[in-house]
C-alpha cells in the first residue's frame, strides 16, 4: 500500500457507524488501539494472510492484526509450525472493529480498496500465495481483484489461481481460526495445520 493509501486508512471514517463505535471505545477503552488495523509484517514476504477483521480485544487493543486474542493465537502457533512466520504479512479484509463481530456488505465493499492495494503489491512478490481465512476473506479478496465469485467458490482447503494482468497469485482458503469454528469443530487444529502446510509448500516450492 503506498504512502498516500496508508494516510488514507489512518484518517478513514467511511463507514459511519464503525467510526461512531471507535469514537465511544476511545473514551471507554482509552488504553486501546481503536482506530484503523494497517497491515502488519515484511511487505515481501510471500504469504499473505487475509482474516475477517480486527476482534475487540485483540487487533483494535493490540493495533496488530491476530495479535491478542485466541484466534491469534492458533495462526502463530501453526505458523511457527512449519517455522514460516518471517515470511508472513497478516491483514484484514475490513481494517475497523466491526459491530458484534460481522461487517456488512457495504464496510467489506468500503475497505476494498484498502485490501486492492495490498493483494497488487503482494503480486510483484515471489511465489506469492494468499491465505484467506474465511468466506468474508476469500469473497473479499475475489472482489478486490475483479474476479467472479462463480468461478472461485470458497471451500476449506481449495486452491485457487489466480491469474492477473499485473501478476499471479495462489489463493488458498481455510475456514477461520476463530474460537468459535474451533470450540464447535468446525475446524480442528490438524485441519488448520494441513492448510499452512499446503500454504508453506506453495511459498517454497
């Protein structure tokens, strides 16, 4: 993202009623982050991570994405795994705390642009691979690239190629690391550990 983009993020209140709710955790949380989650990691590492957005206590205190809180939690320990966390950079499809957890169509539509820029500098990179965590993810970053979600359905561990004018990328999905998906299991750890795995492969062929 470049510098005029990133300005741009710190300083967003496009979507209203996320502003309003940052604007009343800055006078009840004032210790936490409570603004816009930039990306956070090496702008040339070959794997992108594309999470739903920030949770309460975790990227909004943290300012980090996936720092703070469970879901964080599994996603480091899994890539540390597989000894890959230097060549990740984590970001999320909204970069606000969304209200109860879920944005609607039109914040993932207003952070587009956002997420745009960072899948296009992400392409220049070297094998470059995605890993969307979530349908809210995968649909966002089909979105952003202009594509067809038709044509790229998300499903638990599918691969996508997807190919760009300006470069090309290996999208690979995974349901999402949250508390919630693991406490039901819908996810186990093992799942999740085969789609970084698979992610890890395809960073280093």
């Amino acid at each position: 993202m470049n510098i005029a983009l990133a300005t741009q993020l710190e300083d967003c209140r496009k979507c209203r009623r996320l502003a309003r709710q940052l604007q009343r955790l800055r006078q009840t949380h004032p210790d936490y982050w409570n603004r816009p989650v930039p990306a956070s990691g090496d702008r040339q590492a070959p794997v992108l991570i594309v999470g739903l957005a920030p949770g309460m206590h975790g990227a909004n205190k943290t300012g980090q994405p996936f720092v703070g809180d469970a879901s964080g939690e599994l996603l480091y320990r899994s890539l540390d795994r597989f000894k890959i966390t230097t060549q990740v950079r984590i970001t999320n499809a909204v970069k606000c705390l969304p209200v109860k957890n879920l944005p609607n169509s039109t914040e993932v539509k207003n952070c587009s642009r956002f997420l745009q820029s960072e899948l296009f500098e992400h392409m220049t990179v070297k094998n470059a691979v995605v890993l969307a965590l979530g349908g809210v993810a995968h649909r966002a970053v089909i979105s952003a690239l202009g594509l067809r979600q038709v044509d790229h359905p998300f499903g638990h561990g599918v691969i996508h190629q997807l190919d760009q004018p300006s470069g090309q990328l290996t999208l690979v999905d995974s349901y999402h690391c949250s508390r919630y998906n693991t406490q039901t299991g819908r996810l186990t750890e093992d799942m999740f550990l085969e789609v970084v795995r698979q992610v890890r492969d395809i960073a280093n062929p």
